[in-house]
C-alpha cells in the first residue's frame, strides 16, 4: 500500500496531469453525445429532424413517439426475444469455447496449433457469405422462425472470438494447477469442470461483451431466417418501422432508445465487473 | 512437461481414451463451427465458378468470375479494394494509436477511470443507425454541423458537399469508422496494460523511469499479443467493413467508396450474380486471412 | 360530381393506352399488346408447362371437393409506417368475411431488406404462398425458375375488372403472373407559391417556357430542381422523363425491354440535354449528397420550385395541412414534338402480389391473391397512394385532388414506359443506375452514356 501510494505520488506532474484530464472529458463529451443526439431524436418530429432544429431539444416533445414505437412497432416483444436470443447464444457460445479451449491449450496433442488455426479462420469470415447456404440447409431440416433458427448461427459465428479471448485467459492459469487435480484423482472431465472452468470467470464478461456486439444489432441473419413477426428481433423490428416510399424518423429514434439504453446501463453494470476481475487477475498473475 | 511424460508411457488405450476426450471437448465446437461456416464456405467456393443467379440452373464456368472481377472495371473490385486497404490503414495507424493511449492513460490509475472507460466504449454499443444518422446530419451540406461551423469561422470556402463529391466522400467514411471503434480497441488493449503486474511497473519507477518510459518499455512489450490482436481484428474488420458505408455513402459518388461487402451484396441480392457474389466472399477470405497470417508472422519476426 | 368523370376518363384511358410489356411482348398499341397473350402459348411450350398443369390440377379437385378451413401465408412490404399499410388492412379485413374459410397469415418487411429476403426465399423454396413483388425483371427472373404460380385460369373470373393491359408488366411468355396492385407514373411536382415569386401562375407546358422558367426562378436566387443524388432512382425520374419527351416512349421501351442497342444518338442527346439543366445549375449541388428523405422535405420546406419524383407522394403531399394548397402535379413538357407527345409517361403497375408455385393451397391462393389484390388497389386508390390499376368502383370523391389530377394524365396518356430500374433485368438495371449516378456528376457525356451501356450490358 504504501508503495503504492508513493508510486502515484511520483508520476504526477499536475500541468500535464491536467492537461490529460482536459483531454480525457473532452473525449469522454464526444464519445458521450451519440447518446444525446438519439435520445432527442427519439422526441422529434420528421420536420426538426431534417433541417429546422437537428441537434437541440425538441422544441415539442413528441413522448407519442415512444407510444408508436411500442404499440405499433412492437418494440416490447422484439425487445424480449433479443434478449432471448443473444443471452442463449453467449452462453452456447461461451460453453464451446471453453471446452474447445481446454482441449487445444491443455491438452497435448499434435494437431491441436493447426485446430486452433483453423477456427481463427472464422473471424475472417463475412456473414453476407453464408446467408443462402445456411438458409437451404436450415430450411431442409424445416429449422426455420424459431428461436434456435437465430441461436444457433450466432454462437457459431461469435465462438472464433470466444475461443481467442479464452485461450488469453486460459494460458495464464498456471500447469501446475491441472497437475494438482491430477494428483486429486481428477479425469480431464473433472479437471475442466472443477478447477478450469470457475477459474475462467473473469473471461466472461469480455466474451460476453464482445459476443453481445455481434448478437444484437445483427441484421441479415435475423432478416432473412425468421419470417413471423412472433420470432423478430429488435433490429429487424426497427427496421420496419420506415416505408416503402416515406419514413417516420422520430419513432425509429424511440425505438433505438428502447433498444440502445438497457443495453448501456447493463453494460456499466458489466464493464465495473471486468475492472474487478482484472485487478484480481493482476494480482494473482 | 512431467505431465506429458507419464502420459506418453501409458498405454495406448490411455491415447485412445485422451483422443476421445479431446475429440467430445471440441465436439460442440467442431459442430457449431464446420456446420454453419465452414460448409457454407465451401458452398461458395463451389458456386464461385459458376454463372448462377441464385435460382436457376447454374452453368460451370471455371475461373471466369475471378477474371472478370479483375478485368470488368464496371464491377469496382479494385476500387473497393482500394478502399478497404485505404481503411485498414488509418486503424492500424490512426485508430489503433489513440486506443492504446488511452489504454495506457487510464491503466494509470486515473481519478474517474471507470467512467472514462464505460463512455469510451459506448459508441461501439450504439447502434451503426444512430451513428450514421448523427454523422449525416454532421455532414448535410445545408445545415450540417461541419458546414455551418465553416461558415462560422468565415471558412466558407472550405465547405463541401461532405458525402456527395468524390474528394471528400471516403474521408467521411473512414472519420466515422475509425472514431466509433476506438473503443473497442481500448478495451483489449487496458485488458492487457491492467494485467501487468504492477510490481514490474513498480520496479522500473524505483529506478526513475518516467511514467512514459515504463509504458514504452515495460508495458508495451507485455502487452503485444494483444496489440497483435488488435491489428489483426482491425484490418479483416477493414475489410470487411459495410455499415457505414451503406449508410453515410452508398459506395457513391459514383461508386468511388465501394467496399468489398457492399459489393458482395449488391451482387448477391440487388444484381442477382449469386456466383460473382460467391467468388468476392472467397476473395474476401482469402484476403483476411492473407493479411492475418502476415501479421502475425511479422509480430513474431519482431520478437 | 367531377370525381365520376374522371373515373370514367381513367377507365376510357386506360383501355386506351398501351403499356409496356415485359418478357419480350412488343410496347405496342392496346389491341397489340393483348395479341401475345392469347398467341404466345400456342406458339412455345416451355417444359415446365406439363409439370404445372399437372400440378394446377392436383389441389384443384381437393378445392373443389371440399371448402375446408385452409390458412395462407402472405409476405408484402405494407409495413407500420409505409402509406399503403391502411389498405392492406382495410382489404384484409373485407376478406375476412368474403373468404370465413381462408385464414391470412400476413408479415410486413422493410423494402430494402425484403429484396435480400424473397430472393433467398425463393432460393431456398421457402416463400409463403401469396408474395409481393416488383413486375417486369424482378418477378421474371422467379417466373424463369418456374417458381411462380400461373394465374391464367383464375383470371379468367375477374377479366371484366382487371383490364389486360394493366397485366403486361406481369406476363411472360404470353402467361400472366402477377396481380397487379396501385400503379404509379413520375410526376412533376411544383411549389405553386415559389412559382408565383418568379411570376407563374402555371407550371409552364412547353420546354422552351419550363427553361425560361427555370432560369426566372435562379435569376430570383430560387433552386429550380431538387434531387437526391444519393439515391440514383431519383435522379433517374429526371433524365427518364427527358429522354422519352425527346426520343418518343416506343424507342426508349424498345430499349429498356426489348433488348434494342444503347448506341441510339436520340438517348445520347437528350442525356446531354438532361447534362445541360445540371451545369446550368437547375439543381440543386447539395443533392449528390442527400437521401430523397432530405430532399423530399426541403422540397416540403419550399427550398425548390419543382421535385420530380412518383405519384405516391400524393398522399404525403396532401396530408400535410401546410403544403397541400401550394403543391400542384403535371407531366414534364415535350422536349422534341417530331418524336414525342405529351401524354408518354414513365411509370406503371409495379406493385404486384404472386403466388408460389410451391404453395399446396395454389388455386385457392391464387383465387385469394386475385380478389385481395383487387381491395387493396381500391383502398389504395382511395389514400391516394397510387392509381388503380383495376378497374376502380364504388365512390371515389374523397381522392385527395393531387391523385385526381395524376388520375386525368394519366386518362389522357398516350403510352407508358416502365421506370428504368423496374423494366431491366437486376444485372442490367444496376449498371444503368451506376451510369445515370455517373451522368448527374457530369463525369460522362452522353455519348460516353450510350457506348458504356452498350459495352457494359450482357
């Protein structure tokens, strides 16, 4: 502690040290008015959207909006089913990952560099690709508007990501831990399950974070797989909110707000949980 | 390494035994995995020497897509292309620098360094809609925020028509692009300067390293796997770029900022060329993974 | 009382005119665009042929043997928000009790991205059993892979409502395909009280008076024309409409769908004729950089005197309480009297509902798609989002007068050629647009206009 302390003492040189703050809520200011710009969005009219009043308060604030935007845009139910669909892909993802990465990273064997090759090849991967092919085989299997119909080709597509992120966190736990186990009489069933996997915690809110980003504002997939609107996500349901010919903006705004302002305060919640599991990952290591 | 011994001297059941765990661990993995990427790859691979329109018969015709994307100037291959290495560009060298630097600034400790860091990463969370909204209203040329802050400043004839003349129309792209993603790049990368022990840290500053000097040279080499990362999600994300671009510019003015996504889908879905569509996916592989296997190689020359 | 002579008129009209006809049926006068129809059959078996029969017969016997309760899937772009969405509740619900034992399964997808979405359901043999689809190229290239339903029987039952030209931009091969819905033609918009600023009462009829026109209003600082260059189909409503005032619709359509060259001098001086409004500054030079959302409401907001664009902006234009009384429609003038007339249009029924030839309810679909199609161009009629396409009935006087006005061009019309982007095959129409964006910048004349789109189409 008390090294610490003199540490911090140290580095600071106070002009620059203000000078850095300046610029970190100069930053934080630019990185922050997206935010604004949508919410207001959400309250205005198509007439101060396009040209009278585009970055200032609504000079009426349309709260009907939010109303179109739930009751005929349906924004509650799409809202639950990406909720549904992302949280099932992560965790489907998150699963395989780990166990694929316990198996290329902890166990020895010849292959396992090129196995872990091939499935960073999926990160190069673009999805616009793969629509039609999966599409014909998801509809021979008659696998189409349902859940599963979108879970499955998420997690697939976020666990390249998955499994890099893992094998960061997994060649870090220490060999002699599997060893230990070993002794204990623990199989690599019981190894992987007992001490890897609650090890790997700190791994999830990265991977769940960067699988979120892929999941939810994904668009061709959800489009193109699920045809009832029972089954439609958030993106897709946003989308149809503007005509053929003429579009209502100001509901869209609502509708992204809905979509956008859950996500933002579970990610606060998520992003103080990673800082933790980092400081406690830099202690240990 | 004693691991690996006992279980060489086991007997060969034993390595059949480990094959198959090996095997049930990748299982969902493999599944997920060959299903639904890599059998769609080879379907476009397939159907990229073909002459298809996505539902009728298709005609063999060798490797004539992969000429004509090269020798058909009208398809803007090379255009695109252009552009996306133009993008994967300003990443690596402008986006992935301001990244790290704020890694690096809020590694240290700062007052308020985890609200720094919740809203640094916010734009990457914030739908592309809303951003290419945003920027579009930035760049309208008659009330946008740029122009009139031109005017402002008595620079009118600095003005443009930010997204519609051919000078301007790329830069508007990559500004947005390049801005919305330094977030995420941060957050790899204060993942890595935060796993740095801070007895090293510690170590070098008794011996009067400055706080500049311990990033350089202490934090910076231990942090390079994922520096290396970094790189590499930011050229395939290069080229594999596509938001945007459909938003803020269309791949217009005449079809100066194409990319290689908007291509591929204006020829799979708008042009119904479902085979030329297939050969710029499998271009587009092989580029990505070109570009991934040379970074790496040129991370680990360096090492 | 004026709104029966213009139902009237728009029926007379409309028997009158020809249409274009894809799949290769010549754009000829009424009676020759109906000689196809009844010839081609005779004259080409295609193979698939016997297999439809086969299968029209099949659910034909079951339909006839019992009424059952059946339910049918529909997809079409009428989402929330677009203007047609009250029709096509309003005519569901009126089929509702037409139909007890028809159930409709119906979901509303965004335009742009229901064009990824049909394409891959038909790919994939997974599209529902009643679709909407745009006529000409986009429903051929279903109607080649034998994926469509064909509605020469059913039709039959409705030839008295729905006049056969109006089938034209939805017959292959001498089969009909498609029901046709609203149809729409470009109009030229006009802010009457800008106008009035230069000192026009009228939007002016000849080309010579329209330029002058055009160079009162910049001469009081006023921007003739908006248009959104970021969405090439806009800038195409223009140069379109130049083109077939100056080289007369039957050659333009002979090029759009009959596969005749590009090198055709006409098409490349009007094009330098269309260049000429650009550089003269008619446009205005913000619009390559804005969405046909942002032009449309500065258009709204008075910035231009007149906006080219289709006739579905009536209902937009006369909902809105400030502008309605300001804005008035008219056709773009002649630009060459030797070869084209007023009364060529460009334009024609586009929105059209199919049905899959997958469906296992396919005769009743298709007996279903017919008379839905026939309510939702009645209610759309009467929102104004476009002119029927079918014969219109019932009382018409509460048309917003915008419609009422395109309903008597459109009555008096010579001809019509179907947009550019519609009539062309995908491949062929996305080159098109790629050299009209090309042209709007002035980075080709119009000969380099008419030798690119003769290499560069197949």
């Amino acid at each position: 502690m008390q090294l610490e302390e003199r540490y911090t003492l140290k580095k600071s040189n106070p002009a620059i040290k203000v000078l850095v703050y300046i610029l970190l809520v100069i930053w934080a200011f630019i990185n922050l008015f997206p935010i604004y710009f949508m919410f207001t969005f959400s309250l205005k009219s198509n007439e101060e959207i396009f040209g009278k009043n585009i970055i200032g308060l609504p000079k009426e604030w349309l709260w009907s909006n939010y109303v179109s935007a739930m009751k005929t845009g349906n924004m509650g139910l799409y809202f639950f089913n990406s909720v549904l669909v992302t949280v099932f892909s992560i965790a489907i993802s998150i699963m395989a990952a780990m166990m694929a990465t316990y198996a290329l990273t902890r166990i020895k064997w010849k292959a396992a560099g090129f196995t872990n090759a091939f499935f960073m090849l999926g990160l190069t991967i673009p999805l616009q690709a793969s629509i039609v092919p999966v599409y014909v085989v998801l509809s021979k299997l008659h696998w189409l508007n349902h859940y599963s119909t979108l879970i499955i080709p998420y997690s697939a597509f976020t666990l390249s990501m998955s499994i890099l992120i893992c094998t960061g966190f997994m060649v870090d736990i220490p060999y002699d831990l599997d060893e230990a186990a070993r002794i204990d009489g623990c199989g690599l069933w019981g190894t992987f399950f007992r001490i890897i996997a609650p090890l790997l915690k700190p791994a999830l809110s990265t991977i769940g974070i960067y699988a979120f980003l892929q999941c939810w504002n994904e668009f061709m997939f959800a489009n193109v797989f699920i045809s009832d609107s029972k089954h439609r996500t958030l993106p897709v349901g946003i989308k149809a909110l503007s005509g053929q010919h003429t579009t209502d903006w100001g509901p869209i705004g609502a509708a992204l707000v809905i979509a956008t302002f859950p996500t933002l305060l579970v990610y606060i919640f998520l992003s103080r949980k990673i800082q933790d599991s980092f400081i406690a990952g830099a202690v240990k290591g | 390494m004693a691991e690996n011994k006992t279980i060489q001297t086991k007997k060969s059941h034993k390595d059949f035994r480990k094959g198959l765990d090996i095997f049930l661990f990748l299982l969902p993995a493999i599944l997920l995995f060959v299903g639904i990427l890599i059998a769609p790859i080879i379907v476009s691979v397939y159907r990229s020497f073909q002459d298809w329109n996505g539902f009728s018969e298709g005609t063999f015709i060798g490797f004539e897509n992969y000429k004509e994307l090269f020798t058909n100037g009208s398809i803007k291959w090379m255009v695109a292309l252009k552009n996306a290495l133009i993008l994967a560009f300003f990443s690596v060298f402008v986006q992935l620098p301001i990244s790290l630097l704020l890694a690096l600034l809020l590694g240290r400790k700062y007052k308020g360094e985890r609200f720094f860091l919740s809203v640094y990463f916010m734009p990457v969370l914030i739908s592309t809609v809303v951003i290419g909204q945003l920027w579009l209203k930035i760049y309208n040329p008659d009330y946008g925020l740029l122009n009139t802050a031109l005017d402002a400043l008595h620079l009118s004839d600095f003005k443009h028509v930010w997204v519609g003349e051919v000078e301007t129309a790329l830069g508007s792209v990559i500004v947005p692009t390049v801005w919305q993603y330094i977030g995420y790049h941060m957050l790899l990368m204060y993942a890595g300067v935060k796993g740095v022990s801070p007895d090293l840290r510690e170590a070098a500053m008794i011996d009067g390293a400055t706080n500049w000097q311990v990033d350089r040279y202490v934090v910076i080499p231990i942090i390079k796997p994922v520096i290396r990362t970094s790189v590499i999600f930011a050229v395939t994300g290069s080229l594999k770029t596509y938001d945007l671009v459909r938003i803020l510019t269309e791949g217009g003015p005449f079809q100066t900022t194409e990319v290689p996504s908007t291509l591929l889908e204006n020829m799979l879905f708008l042009r119904n060329r479902y085979g030329m569509g297939s050969t710029i996916s499998v271009m587009l592989i092989l580029l990505c993974f070109a570009f991934s296997l040379a970074i790496s190689a040129a991370f680990k020359e360096k090492d | 009382m004026k709104m029966k002579r213009v139902v009237s008129t728009v029926l007379a009209g409309m028997m009158a005119f020809s249409l274009a006809a894809c799949g290769g049926a010549p754009a000829a006068q009424a009676p020759a665009a109906e000689a196809p129809a009844a010839e081609a059959p005779a004259e080409e078996k295609k193979e698939e042929a016997p297999a439809e029969e086969n299968k029209e017969e099949a659910p034909a016997e079951e339909a006839a043997a019992s009424d059952e309760p059946i339910t049918l899937s529909m997809w079409c772009i009428a989402t929330e928000s677009d203007s047609n969405r009250h029709s096509y509740e309003a005519a569901i619900a009126d089929m509702q009790e037409l139909y007890p034992n028809v159930t409709l399964e119906w979901e509303a997808f965004e335009n742009q991205s229901y064009k990824t979405k049909i394409k891959a359901a038909v790919s994939a043999d997974e599209m529902p059993d009643i679709f909407f689809t745009w006529s000409c190229a986009f429903l051929g290239d279903f109607v080649d892979a034998g994926k469509v339903y064909c509605l020469d029987d059913v039709y039959q039952n409705y030839k008295d409502e729905l006049p056969v030209v109006m089938l034209g931009n939805s017959t292959y091969e001498g089969k009909h395909y498609g029901v046709p819905l609203t149809m729409n033609i470009v109009g030229l918009f006009a802010n009457m009280e800008i106008l009035k600023e230069a000192g026009y009462d009228e939007i002016p009829g000849t080309y010579e008076d329209f330029i002058k026109c055009c160079d009162d209003l910049k001469a009081k600082g006023i921007i003739p024309f908006g248009c959104a260059g970021k969405e090439t189909w806009c800038v195409t409503e223009y140069l379109e409409s130049v083109i077939e005032k100056s080289i007369g619709a039957e050659e333009l359509n002979d090029v759009f769908v009959n596969g005749a060259t590009w090198k055709n001098q006409g098409i490349a001086d009007a094009v330098d004729t269309f260049q000429e409004l650009v550089t003269n500054g008619y446009f205005d030079p913000a619009g390559i950089g804005l969405t046909n959302d942002e032009v449309k409401a500065n258009f709204m907001a008075g910035k231009y005197a007149f906006y080219m664009n289709g006739t579905w902006n009536c209902a937009d234009f006369a909902a809105d309480e400030n502008f309605k009384d300001k804005v008035k429609v008219s056709e773009f003038p002649v630009i060459n009297a030797d070869k084209a007339k007023l009364g060529q249009l460009i334009g024609g029924p586009s929105d059209t509902l199919a049905v899959a030839a997958s469906s296992p309810n396919a005769e009743r679909a298709a007996d279903y798609a017919m008379e839905l199609g026939k309510y939702i161009c009645h209610y759309g009629y009467l929102d104004g989002c476009g002119l029927p396409a079918w014969t219109p009935y019932g009382d018409t006087s509460a048309v917003n007068e915008l419609t009422q006005t395109v309903a008597d061009i459109v009555a008096n019309a010579d001809s019509m050629v179907l947009f550019g982007d519609t009539a062309q095959n995908a491949d062929d129409a996305n080159t098109y647009l790629s050299y009209v964006d090309q042209v709007y910048g002035c980075q080709i004349d119009g000969k380099g206009f008419i030798e690119g789109l003769a290499n560069d189409i197949r």
